[in-house]
C-alpha cells in the first residue's frame, strides 16, 4: 500500500501566509524585518498623512521626463528599428 502526506495551511509564527518548506531561518528574519518596517511606514502615512514617506520606486509622475534620443536601439524587440543591410 502507498501513502501520501498533504501538507496544506502550514504558516510561520509571525507571519500570515503560507509557509515555505524550503525557507532558510535567514529567510525568516528578512520577512520579520521587512514586516517591521512596513509597519513602520504605514504608521507615519498614519500620523503625518497619506504618501508623506513611500517606497522609492513608486514615483507617479516625476518632473523630469526621459530623452528618448538617448535611448539604445530596440533591434530584437522592434521590428521597426531591425537594422537594414544593403
């Protein structure tokens, strides 16, 4: 006869989601970490107003705007800039 093990809702102590198997202790402590920090963050949008500190890449709409002349050239994603050999 064959038996199998279902392993479902497994969760860490201080976290909310599911556990990870192959997590290292490492793993754990960056999640603690960041927790706290979001937590953090969340309570100073709280007290001193929404979006007052935010992630850095999360800028919406920025004062400076790209210079597409100095963008490389798109040749394997664009069919219109593939270069032409003659």
């Amino acid at each position: 006869m064959k038996a199998g093990v279902m392993l479902l809702d497994l969760r860490t102590k201080y976290m909310d989601s599911q556990f990870d198997l192959f997590e290292t202790s490492h793993n754990v402590v960056q999640k603690q970490k960041s927790d706290r920090l979001m937590q953090t963050l969340d309570a100073i949008n709280q007290k001193m107003g929404k979006h007052t500190v935010q992630l850095g890449g999360i800028r919406k709409q920025a004062p400076w705007q790209i210079k597409h002349e100095l963008l490389s050239p798109r040749y394997t994603t664009r069919w219109d800039e593939l270069l032409v050999v003659k």
